[in-house]
C-alpha cells in the first residue's frame, strides 16, 4: 500500500526542480518573548538567596510585615506534626491533649540546641545562644497549638520568636 | 543560474541583518539561571518577643517610666473586643463568617488619636482562634499604629 502510494505520489508530481532556497529561522518572537521572561526574571531575582525553606504541606499565613527572616532554628506546626529543624518531636493529637502549657519532646530537642549552640558559642565569640527561634505554622492551627510552642519556646530560653509568613504587596 | 542569483542579491539587498545569534545565546544562559534562582513565594517573618527573666524586669521599669497605655484585644470565636482604661468600646461580632477588621482598626484609631505614643496592644486569642486570623489581627494593630504587639492567653 505505501509503496503504491508513494509512487502515485511521484506519478503525480514528477521531478521536482530543486529549489535553491534559504531557510531562516523566524527568531524574532521568540527573542521578544525572551526579552519579556527576562525582565520579569531580573525584577523578581534577589541576591540574597532563600533562608528559609518552607515544606510542602504547610501553608503559611500571608501579612503585610516586611521584616526579612534571619537564619535561626525553626519549628514547624503543621496539622499532625511539632518539628523542630525537619525532625518530628510531637504529633499534634498529642499536643493538644497535654494539660499543661509544656511540649516534653519539643523541649528536649530545644534544650539540645540550646547547649550545642551555647558549647559553640563558648568557642568563637561570634556564634552563640541568641535566643532566636522561628515558628513556621500552618494557617488553620488553633491558638491553643501555638500557645504551647511559644511557651515551651520561652521556657527553655527561646524568646526572640520570629513567626513566619508570606508576603503580600 | 548561481551567479544570476548572486548578482541580483548584491545589487538589491543593501539592509543588513543585525547577526543575533550571540544575543540568543545569552538568553538561553540567563533565562534557566534565573528561573532556578525564582523566588515565588517571598516571606516574611513577624517578630514577637516574650519576657525574659533578665529583661522582663527592665521591660515593667519602662511601663512605669512612660506611663503606658493598657490596650487589650482580645479576638473571641464571635468577634473581636477592645479594652483600655478610658474608652468603653462595644464588641464587635462577626459578620457572617468574618471577623470585622475594619470597625477594629477604626476603634484601634480612635485610641491612638487620644494617645499618640500608645505603641503597644496585647493581643489575647480564645484558644480555639485560628492562627490565619491571630497573624490578620496583628497586621491591623501594625496598620492603626501599635507596632509592639504581644500576645497573651
């Protein structure tokens, strides 16, 4: 069958002339295009980089403030886990079934960044305990989360709390 | 047939085509560069600090030094009601499902415009208030004028 037809074909059209064409690429929407991708780029391109990584599941509240995180430990709430620094410490059932204000397992691993921090501190003058700590938590936890966090924060010595949020213009 | 061409092409195209290739291949270095270095979400942080043992005492010599002002809101399941010595405020209920942010940061004015270097509020959730709405709240406070926020509970 093909065969056939491609002889048709050929019957039908017999011996082209070749052409002496030169082929150039139309490039000049493309390069208009790019131009536009480009600018946007630029505009949106910071030099300072992301401190802060946000995980997947966690959808941060949006505020006006215009206060650029800093680096420090963080602690994560999303709506089944505590983390602190990517590391699960606490399922939140459990959290909020405590009665008192304090987290044990949040605690723990805050005191143990509070003495790796300090033993570093002691060691170059620079880098010490600055009490900073930023709590990334998802929009819909009740207050009742937060407050307990921010509690075991302050008991242990955490009280430069830097609550973080998405920017809106 | 080639030199007919040839001569008909040096005799009518004098224009020049700008040679853009380089330029492309800019392009094509810097678009996936600065599409890997995009940050599309941009954050923020909102800082609140709690009393410390050291500084809390230094913190009550300073309410006593600048006379503060007392403003508590406390934001409720139904609505919002301000507090302060002097000012008797009515509370304000949701409308609907929303909290009414603009009746807050009219009352929260009305505070300011009688003292001026009132700066700070403490904020007092219900423990079931979503923390969306807390992080809300505190951007009006920010906007009427109270940049020190706490929050209390």
């Amino acid at each position: 069958m093909n065969t056939f037809n491609g002889n048709a074909k050929f019957m039908l059209y017999p011996r082209r002339r070749k052409k002496n064409v030169q082929v150039s690429l139309k490039l000049t929407s493309m390069i208009d295009m790019f131009t536009i991708l480009l600018v946007f780029l630029l505009k949106s391109f910071s030099a300072e980089g992301q401190i802060v990584t946000v995980s997947q599941d966690l959808r941060l509240p949006e505020s006006t403030a215009q206060k650029s995180p800093e680096p420090a430990s963080t602690i994560a709430i999303t709506e089944e886990w505590v983390l602190l620094d990517g590391e699960q410490v606490a399922p939140v059932n459990e959290v909020m079934s405590l009665n008192k204000l304090m987290i044990p397992g949040l605690a723990d691993g805050l005191n143990n960044l509070k003495t790796v921090s300090e033993t570093v501190g002691q060691m170059s003058g620079e880098m010490g305990f600055t009490g900073q700590i930023s709590i990334q938590g998802d929009k819909e936890i009740p207050y009742q989360l937060l407050k307990k966090v921010m509690f075991t924060c302050g008991q242990i010595g955490y009280n430069d709390i830097l609550l973080t949020v998405t920017k809106i213009e | 047939m080639n030199l007919k061409n040839a001569m008909n092409r040096t005799r009518s195209q004098d224009d020049v085509d700008v040679n853009i290739i380089p330029v492309m291949n800019i392009f094509l270095l810097l678009i996936p560069f600065l599409l890997l270095t995009a940050a599309f979400v941009k954050i923020a942080v909102l800082e609140i600090s709690l009393p410390s043992l050291g500084r809390g005492a230094a913190a009550q010599e300073e309410i006593k030094q600048k006379n503060l002002i007392l403003v508590i809101l406390s934001i409720k399941e139904k609505g919002f009601q301000v507090k302060s010595p002097g000012f008797k405020f009515d509370p304000l209920n949701k409308i609907g499902t929303q909290y009414n942010y603009n009746e807050l940061k009219n009352q929260l004015k009305q505070i300011k415009t009688r003292h001026g270097h009132a700066e700070d509020i403490i904020i007092s959730p219900e423990s079931k208030v979503k923390y969306d709405i807390i992080i809300k709240t505190m951007d009006q406070c920010r906007d009427a004028g109270f940049p020190n926020v706490s929050l209390a509970g």
